[in-house]
C-alpha cells in the first residue's frame, strides 16, 4: 500500500508575510543571448503600484527602451529566473530540469526513474560539457542572469525613481551568480549583450570572481532598497516591498559569505533577517512554462525521492521526516522498471506550489554553523531546536560527542529543512572544501543500485560545450569541490 510523508500543520508557523514573485507572463525563453529580439511577456507582474502595466500582454522590441516598459522586463526576468531555477513544464524547448531538480539528481536528493540518458548520467554523477540536458540548463540560467541585468540596468536608464524593480532584478541577477559559483565548474565565461544587441564574449572566471559578482548585485540591491525603505516605510513592516527586498539580499549576501567561508561574517548577516520573512518563487497554472518544474517532473514519474543514495546519501525516506514530504506510489517510474516504487516528493504539490528562494530559516541555520564553528557548541544546538520547534513533530537535538558529527547533525538539519531548495550540492562541495572531507564520503558512491554502473566522480557541472563559441573559452579552470 502506498504511504506517505506529510507536512504536519505545524510546520508552516504564520511568522510573517511571504513574499510571491510573481512569474506569470509568458516570457519566451531568449535566443542565445539577444533578449531585446523577442518579445517580453507582463501578464500578472505584481510588483507595486508604481510598475503597473497598461498592456498586460506584450511589449514590442522597439518599446523596451521606454519607461512604460520596465515592468514588462522584470516580469520577464522572473520568468525566466523561474525557469532556470525550478524549471518548468515546458519539456518540449527543451526540458527546462532547473536547477533544483538537476542539482538533486547530482547529489543524494533525487534519483533518475525514467529513460532520459542524459538526466541518467547527472544522477550517475558523469557529468560532460556535451550533455544535452546540462547545455540547457546552462542556457536557462544564462538567460536568467542577462534578463535580470538587463532589467536593473534599465531601471537606471529609464526611471530611476522605480528603485523597488531595480533591487528585485539585482537580487535575481546576484542570485543566477551564486548558482553559477555553487553549481558550476571554476572558470564560467559571462558574455554581455548591449540594448541594440551587441555581443561582448566574456573571460572565463574562477570561482571567487564569481562570488564577487553575487556580492556586488547583493549590495546594489540592499542600498537601493534601504533607500526607499527609509522613504516610503518609516515604520519598517515586514510587508514592505523594499525591506522584503533588503532581507533577500541579506539572506543572498550571508550565503554567498558562507560559501566563501567567512562563517563570523555569514552569521552577522544573518542576524539581521527577521523572523517570519520569506521570498518565494510561483509557480502558476497559466501555461506549461510556468509550471513549478520539480511538480511537473513528479508527476511524469521521472525523478524520485532518494534514500541513502549511493551509501552516502540521506534518509529522505526512510527518516520520514516532515521536511521533507514523499508518497511510495507502489508503482515503477516512467522506465517501468520494476522492483524499484517510484517515490512522489510532496513538497511542492501541485504546478502553483511556490518555491522558497530565501527566507529566515536559512538565515538562522547560518548562524548556527557560524555559531558551531565559533566553538559554541550550546549555541548552534539551540538555535538549530528554536527551528525544530516550529515544526511539532520534530524532537529537540542533543549536541554530537565530537566536532565531525556535530558538523553531520547541522548539515543534515540543512538538508531537511532546505530539502529540494538547490542548496544540497553546494553543501556537499562545502563538506569538501571546507571541512576537509573526501569527496567519495559526501556524494554517493559506488554501484548505481538503479542502472547497476559504477558512480563517476563529478561534484559540480561543467560549462556548456556550446560555449566553445567564446573565443576566449575552452574548458573549465578546474572540476574541483
């Protein structure tokens, strides 16, 4: 009989407004690098008074040099932003995975129960500059990062005074940089493309570059957005425009420093997300690209929930934890192999489900791996229980007898609470890099206990070998965690 793992309703504590980016338009995926070419979809951008669209279906290219139309180029950029993140349903412009979903077959989250050979592959974790899915997923995030540049640049051309867009497409532009630094190979080339569609071929960059451009977009969007909290908002309500955009890219800038390593750091940024925020991503039932993608490629029984992948991995299913909600179908995946139940992940429901971008409880669980490295052991413990306490079937911690096991217990907590968020395969690279692990006792390993082959040894994605094009790229700088 199937069963099933599910949120219990105190998981969802009403702490705060939640803030929906709202991807409704119909945006058209950009050719390559030339969005200016294509027309930019604004159906249901809800992004204030001040961005209204009079014509909420399309803006003609000869337009998007008007003010009118900067609502329509963050709506765009959403759309985007959306597809490249949490996919979509779009399977037909070619499968549009996002990166929540590839990341989780790469690391212990998903694995592959259908018979896409290139999808197999990530999961198997062999991971090529040739494979047809991963060069996609490359070209989405790309065009995430160039729509939401391309909008905040021209918030400053157009209209300054619309400073709320200006910091929602900085913080999505500085949020593509930190998939492209956590998810990607050292050595990403950014090209540019000016308004009338002039190319400039990006230098490839190692990944602390990358990082840095995160950070500055970060900044960009918190001193635009502190502006016009102190102007519009006195008060400073949770459900400010301006301050939900400030502690987005607070919660961005804390884990871009975490990442790096600057854990002191990381938790004081931290500690200045108030309870209760949350930025989420929506999906919506309009079209097929706009549909949440980890919804959609559960419901084509393609990826399933993981349980101790490859020895290594998690027990996403047998710890039936709350955090992260499943369904046994008692069937085979799409491959209709049998012997193997195709497990639903629960966690976003239906093509509407909202996909959490940043919110508090990635801040505090920040701030308790700034308090464990710090040597505060009772610290991290608390605050990792404060959030367990949120949820009333969660059982409160005890600190692990040594350091190692302490660094397990948080990064599992990580793990459960940011399950299918794509933070898991720059945790497992942090394991590596930061904590001195091998990079086979962090990632499964071994026998496929799916296809029977043997894991490969990839920890992140490659560059698209459509990049080959740049003159001034050939390969990665490095593979390395």
């Amino acid at each position: 009989m199937p069963q099933s793992s599910e949120l219990s309703p105190a998981s969802s504590p009403d702490r705060g407004r939640t803030v929906r980016a709202r991807s409704r338009g119909t945006a058209p995926a950009l050719a390559r690098l030339l969005p200016p070419l294509l027309l930019l979809a604004a159906e249901g951008c809800n992004i204030g008074k001040q961005l209204d669209v009079k014509d909420k279906d399309f803006v003609q290219p000869g337009g998007l040099t008007n003010p009118a139309a900067l609502a329509s180029l963050l709506a765009g950029a959403l759309s985007q932003f959306q597809v490249a993140w949490s996919g979509s349903g779009d399977e037909g412009g070619n499968g549009h995975e996002g990166q929540i979903n590839m990341t989780g077959l790469l690391t212990d989250e998903l694995v592959d129960l259908e018979t896409f050979p290139t999808r197999i592959a990530v999961d198997e974790r062999i991971a090529t500059p040739t494979n047809g899915s991963l060069r996609s997923l490359f070209l989405d995030l790309s065009q995430a990062r160039v729509s939401a540049e391309r909008a905040a640049l021209q918030f400053v051309a157009l209209d300054s005074a619309q400073s709320i867009g200006r910091a929602e497409a900085s913080n999505l532009a500085a949020f593509s940089y930190v998939l492209f630094a956590e998810d990607y190979c050292s050595g990403v080339p950014f090209s540019s493309v000016s308004v009338s569609g002039t190319l400039a071929f990006g230098q490839p960059l190692p990944t602390d570059s990358v990082y840095a451009r995160a950070i500055a977009a970060f900044d960009t969007a918190s001193v635009v957005a502190a502006a016009e909290s102190l102007a519009t908002d006195a008060a400073g309500a949770l459900d400010s425009l301006s301050v939900q955009e400030l502690n987005l890219a607070r919660v961005g800038r804390a884990r871009v420093l975490l990442d790096l390593g600057q854990l002191a750091a990381a938790g004081v940024t931290a500690d200045s997300v108030p309870d209760g925020f949350t930025y989420a991503v929506e999906g919506s039932a309009n079209s097929p690209r706009e549909n949440n993608g980890i919804w959609y490629f559960t419901t084509l029984l393609s990826f399933s929930v993981a349980d101790v992948e490859g020895g290594n991995g998690l027990p996403f299913v047998s710890a039936a934890d709350p955090r992260a909600p499943f369904d046994d179908t008692g069937e085979p995946g799409f491959s209709g192999v049998p012997g193997t139940d195709f497990i639903a992940e629960l966690k976003y429901p239906d093509p509407t489900s909202d996909a959490v971008l940043g919110d508090w409880i990635e801040a505090r669980l920040i701030r308790a791996e700034a308090q464990l490295n710090a040597q505060h052991s009772g610290s991290y413990i608390t605050t990792l229980n404060a959030l367990r306490a949120t949820n009333g079937a969660l059982a409160p911690l005890t600190p692990a007898g040594t350091f190692d096991g302490q660094v397990d217990q948080l990064f599992s907590e990580r793990a459960f609470w940011q399950y299918l968020t794509a933070h898991r395969l720059s945790d497992l690279r942090r394991l590596i890099r930061q904590y001195g692990r091998g990079s086979e006792t962090v990632f499964p390993t071994g026998t496929d206990a799916i296809t029977g082959s043997p894991y490969g040894t990839d920890v992140n994605f490659p560059v698209s070998s459509d990049e080959t094009n740049n003159p001034n790229f050939s390969a990665c700088i490095n593979r390395d965690a």
